[in-house]
C-alpha cells in the first residue's frame, strides 16, 4: 500500500549545493526516495515520481511546493513547464495549469533523441 500524501517529506536543494539547479526532493517518511523536480529560471529541467508511487499527487505536490519557495523567498525562481515534454508530462503539465509553451516533439533514431 502506498503511503499517504501526508507522509512524504520535501526538502530542498538551492543551486549553491553543486547541481546548478533548484531541487525539491520527495521521501517516504522511512527516507524511501518518492521523488524530485529540477529546475532554473529557464524551466522544468526534470519531475520524476518513483514508478509505485505515481498518479497519487506527489508530483503536483512537487510543483506546488516549488511555487510555495518560490512565493516565499524572492531568489527561487517559479517552477514553469518546459518545451521538452513527453506525452505524459504533458498531460500532467495540462492538469497542474500554468503556460504551457509549444511541445518540442522528440523521435528517436538508432537509440538517439533528436527534434522531428
């Protein structure tokens, strides 16, 4: 069973920490990883959710977490979605809401990703 949304536990990591990037990372209340969002001023950079704990709101949570920092402390830039999305993060970015710039679509080609 997975845990409640009130049991995950939010931490963040400001760009001084070595990634160059805002980070928020998401544990279980054991220290089990649930999940993280990076991003800069320029966009989402990645929101991963651990594969037995999605489509149960830590990710929306992610997002509204980073905007919760970002309204509190002038220096953290808001989260915003970025052009390079999958299919899935852009039904996600559509259901949390804010602009949504055009989709890069990606093919892949002998194991590489590039623009179509």
């Amino acid at each position: 069973m997975s845990p409640p949304l009130s049991d995950i536990q939010f931490q963040y990591h400001p760009p001084e920490m070595g990634a160059g990037y805002h980070r928020i990372t998401a544990r279980q209340e054991g220290g089990e990883y649930a999940g993280h969002l990076n991003w800069s001023s320029s966009g989402i950079r990645s929101i991963v959710v651990a594969p037995n704990l999605q489509r149960q709101g830590i990710g929306t949570a992610l997002w509204n977490e980073g905007h919760r920092l970002a309204s509190e402390h002038a220096r953290v830039p808001k989260p915003k979605h970025s052009p390079d999305r999958t299919e899935e993060g852009d039904a996600w970015a559509r259901s949390v809401g804010g602009r949504l710039p055009r989709r890069t679509v990606y093919k892949a080609t002998l194991g590489e990703a590039r623009p179509a």
